[in-house]
C-alpha cells in the first residue's frame, strides 16, 4: 500500500531516493555533503570524471530531493536537504520492528527448546 502526501505519492518520492543512493559516486557525495556543504567542483576533485559528470550527479540528487543548491555571492554550494532521511527512516523502520518481533518469537522458542529435558518429545510432536 502507498501512502498519499500531498499531491506526490510517497512510494514514487521514496523510490527516486532509493534510485538516487543506488550509485556508489552519488552516495559518497551524499556522506561528503554531511559533513557541509560543498560546491560542484569541490565535489568533483576526488573523481576521474569530469565537472558536468558531477552536475549530473548532483542534479538526480537534487531530483529525489536529497541535495539543493544555494547561492553564496558567485558559489552556488550544494546543500544536503537532510529531512529526506527522514521518510527513508520511517520507511526501514516499519521493516526493522517486524524482523525484531519475529526474532523475538524465534528466541521464544529455542528457549522453550533448550528447557525441554534430552529425549523428551514436545506437545506438538507427541500429537503427530
């Protein structure tokens, strides 16, 4: 199920981030914007491609609304738009509490498993 935000559909919106954070390049721009913000061609500097390769980089980024470019007299540095982590967060959340409660009932039963005395059969194989 698909939930509505507003007139964008938060399943597509998650989807272009998730695609966006699929490219290696992209998330490492990502982890270097966290720590603040940083121009096209500084972004550029580690990477054996060229500047508009990073614009175009930057620009899928700036899609799935993970990045926004400001303007500071002639740089136009971009900017991580942290609150994106948020619906991804929600999103990876909802998954990780069911995993937990499904390791939980797991433990439940190897617990049961290992009070059971050696050779003793359990109620459910006793009716088998």
């Amino acid at each position: 199920m698909v939930e509505e935000v507003g007139c964008e559909v938060a399943g597509d919106r998650l989807s272009r981030v998730f695609s966006a954070l699929a490219d290696p390049t992209r998330r490492d721009m990502v982890a270097r914007l966290a720590a603040g913000d940083a121009t096209v061609n500084e972004l550029a500097e580690p990477y054996d491609v060229t500047v508009q390769a990073v614009s175009k980089h930057i620009r899928v980024l700036e899609d799935a609304g993970l990045v926004s470019r400001g303007r500071d007299a002639q740089r136009r540095p971009c900017h991580l738009e942290a609150e994106v982590f948020d619906l991804m967060t929600k999103w990876l959340e909802r998954y990780r509490h069911e995993a937990e409660d499904r390791f939980r009932r797991l433990d439940a039963v190897l617990e049961q498993m290992d009070e059971q005395p050696a050779g003793s059969t359990s109620p459910e194989e006793a009716a088998s």
